[in-house]
C-alpha cells in the first residue's frame, strides 16, 4: 500500500488492489495541505473524531465521490443524517472491509460536531492491510494503554501527534511510540497553526534515542508500505 501525507494528521491510503482511504481530510481550511478537496477522491473516510479539523472536508469530497464513512457510532450517525454512507464502529470493534481490517482505539480528546453537538468518543484507528499494521492514533494525550494496543497488534507503522497544545507533545509522543513499539514512527499533528508548532527533528532524536525508526514525511510526501 502507499501512504501520503496531506499534513496535519490527514492521510490518503492507496492500497495495492487500488482503493483510496482517506482519514482525517483536513485541507481546504489547512494552511498546510498542498491539495485542496476537489483534487481528491475516495472509497472510504475514516474520521478518528468529529472536530473541524479531522472532520474536515470529508462531506464536500463524500458529495463528488459518494465512499463509505468509517467511524464511531454517534459520529457515523451524523454521517448518515447529512445523506451519506456510513459503517457504525466503536471503540475495541473491528470489521473486514474490502480494503483489510480496521480496529478502532480509545483516545482521550474531545469529540464535537462542527454544529455543536456530540461526536461520540474520540478515536485512534489500527488498520490492517496489504500485509502491513498502521496505527493513527487519533488526536489524544498519552495513556498506558498504547502498549496494550502494540501487544495486541504487532505495529508496522504508528502515526503520532506530536504538536503538544491539544494533544501529546513531543517528550510524550516518544514515551508512546516506545510503548507502542512500531517498527517505524510518523510523526503528525504539528506546524499546521502556530500553537503547535514543533520540530520533528526532535521529535525524530527522541524516538532514535530509544532505539526505534522515524520517518519524517513532507508535507505532500508519497511513501510505500
Ligand atoms: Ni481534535
Ligand atoms: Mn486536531
């Protein structure tokens, strides 16, 4: 599979068989994004939570290209209440797509729809597919429970926040990468907005420190899984 970064902790997944997984699509109010929503598509939307920067634009690009939203129950129904599909999840239930398996985490964040209302819980997402485990934590503060997740799910690749501000900051988003214990470290969620910028190269010490591998994607950047 192909993973490319968009910025922020937005992601297009590309899988060998050719379906596009968009999670988190925040771009067209992204200073960041080098795409706009119009220049992507989809087969499925992934949103980890429902906050205008995760939900993004995923119902202007549901509306050209009609895919699946995948999320936690409340937030699929809002999914479904603005007209589009929608597959209800939670949190510690995983199902077979066509794309391969997705398993949704806890993540201690907020949750609220851009009309005010509740979201249902926030969520990481571990994602199987094409041989290889991806773990999108999501917006969220460190928990001990990241390590549970690495054992239960051996992790090819963890994406991890590391802006500070609304999520962990960099000191913690190490501590989660070595427990979670993924074969490779990506960092996201940073330098979209000044309050949380960081610099990944610190980011990338920390996590070599510890004796595991980061990469750091450019924004923009296309890498194969
Ligand atoms: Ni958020
Ligand atoms: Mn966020």
């Amino acid at each position: 599979m192909k993973l490319k970064y968009f910025s922020h902790s937005s992601f297009q997944i590309t899988t060998d068989s050719g379906l596009v997984l968009l999670i988190d699509p925040f771009l067209d109010d992204n200073p960041t994004s080098p795409v706009t929503s119009d220049q992507v598509g989809a087969d499925f939307i992934v949103l980890t939570h429902a906050h205008g920067d995760h939900l993004g634009d995923g119902f202007k690009i549901a509306a050209r290209t009609d895919p699946l939203f995948i999320c936690v129950n409340e937030l699929a129904n809002y999914c479904s209440e603005k007209g589009f599909r929608a597959h209800n999840m939670h949190i510690g239930g995983s199902y077979a797509f066509d794309f391969g398996s997705l398993k949704f985490t806890i993540a201690h964040h907020g949750s609220m729809t851009p009309e005010g209302t509740y979201g249902g819980e926030p969520a990481g997402v571990v994602l199987s597919i094409d041989g290889k485990t991806l773990y999108h934590t999501g917006d969220t503060g460190l928990f001990y429970d990241m390590k549970l997740i690495g054992e239960m799910t051996s992790l090819d690749y963890m994406l991890v926040p590391i802006g500070d501000n609304f999520t962990m900051g960099i000191v913690d988003a190490v501590k989660a990468v070595e427990l979670a214990n993924p074969g490779i470290a990506i960092p996201m969620h940073y330098n979209t907005f000044p309050v949380i910028e960081a610099d990944p190269q610190e980011f990338r010490k920390g996590v070599e420190a510890i004796g595991k591998q980061v990469v750091v994607m450019g924004f923009g950047d296309e890498i194969v899984l």
